[in-house]
C-alpha cells in the first residue's frame, strides 16, 4: 500500500469515526431535550399542545 492510499483510508475512518461521534451527541441531546419537555409536562408547566405549537411556530422559520 502506498502512502497515499493510507493516508485516504485513514481519512475515511476518521470521518466514519467523526460521523459515530455525532450520532451520539445527536442522541444525548435528543435524549435531555425529550427528558425537559416531558419534566415540564408532569409539572404542568407546560401542556403538549403548548410544545406542538411552539415546534410549528419554529419550522416556519426562514432558515431551512
């Protein structure tokens, strides 16, 4: 194997390795969000209807 062909698989197993990394970020922190909302919810601070229309209020943001 030439040095070139390392260096190339090394960059795709950093970039699977990254793409693993995000995976659980984007798990841990759907995982606390989901955790708040329900919190919030026992406590009747807020209702899911609350939560469902904020969440439709944001998705019309332009930034999509």
């Amino acid at each position: 194997m030439t040095t070139n062909r390392v260096s190339a698989a090394m960059s795709e197993v950093n970039l699977i390795a990254q793409l693993a990394d995000l995976k659980e970020d984007n798990y841990q922190l759907t995982l606390a969000l989901s955790t708040l909302m329900e919190l919030l919810v026992e406590r009747g601070i807020l209702t899911h209807d609350d939560i469902v229309h904020k969440a439709e209020q944001l998705d019309t943001y332009p930034y999509k």
